[in-house]
C-alpha cells in the first residue's frame, strides 16, 4: 500500500514538472521546410525558416543556415550574413556557418577571406574533408607548401571515412 501510494504521488509530481523544449517547434518547422523545398516549393520553405529562426530555439541554427545559404545564392551577402551573426561561435553548427562564409567569399574570388572562414572551420571541426579540400585548392594559389602541408592532414583524415 505505501508502495503504490509512494508511486501515485511520484507519477503526480511528474506529470506537473515543467519539461524543457516541450513548446520548441523549430525541429518541426524546419523538417517541413526541407520537404517544401525538396517538392519545389522553395518560397514556401523559406516561411517555415523564417518563423523557425524567428524562434531562436534549439533548431533555429539550422534554419539560419539554410536561410543564410539561400540569402548568399542570391547575392544577398547582408542578409547572409545576418543569419549567420545569429550562430553562436559556441553553437554545434559553427564549423558550417564558417564552411559557408568560406564558400561565398570563394565564390567572389575574396581568396583570403575564404582561407581565414576555412580554416576556422577547421578549427573548430577539425575532421571536415570537404572544408579541406576547399581550403587545399586555395592554398594552392597561395602557398603551396600549406597545400602539402593540408594535402597529408586530408589523407590522414580520409583514412577514418575509409574504414566504413
């Protein structure tokens, strides 16, 4: 009898506690976004980024990334870049927010500044290959012996991806 009173009272305590995350939708908005964007209905995705990063909640990040590579596909650098100011150096997505900085100024031939985004990329997500490759076709415009240098960090890298 004390038993299950003793548990009646705990499931009581439970069922009131406030629990963290339960009226954060951003996952779910931006899971719908992909699927909008994925059927063509690429205006209609951007609404459901918008209202996720509006949010500012555990999954904007991933909102404002998508939102920021759209902005720079349309040449739109500032509102890129307001999208990505709003992911923290801290956040689990920093090394793609510099990934992407890296791309667009690659893409407007701002050579240093794709280096600089690159590699602080790196630096905080040292096992990208993609990030450095980009980063090796770079240095090889501007230091070769960077280039080798990076060349023999991607084999060792690549070993890991290899073995599965």
């Amino acid at each position: 009898a004390i038993f299950l009173s003793g548990t009646a009272v705990l499931f009581a305590v439970i069922e009131f506690l406030p629990v963290r995350g339960t009226d954060d939708t951003t996952a779910y908005l931006n899971t719908h976004a992909i699927v909008l964007k994925s059927r063509g209905s690429l205006q209609e995705a951007i609404l459901f980024w918008q209202r996720s990063s509006d949010m500012n909640r555990s999954f904007s990040t991933f909102a404002n990334l998508s939102l920021a590579g759209y902005h720079f596909s349309r040449n739109d650098e500032g509102r890129g870049r307001s999208y990505l100011s709003r992911i923290a150096d801290s956040s689990f997505a920093a090394f793609q927010k510099y990934e992407l900085l890296g791309d667009f100024s690659s893409s407007r031939k701002r050579i240093d500044d794709a280096i600089s985004a690159y590699e602080k990329s790196l630096s905080i997500n040292w096992g990208q290959r993609f990030a450095r490759e980009k980063l090796i076709r770079l240095y090889r415009m501007k230091d070769p012996v960077k280039a080798k240098k990076e060349e023999e960090t991607l084999r060792y890298v690549s070993s890991f991806y290899d073995l599965m």
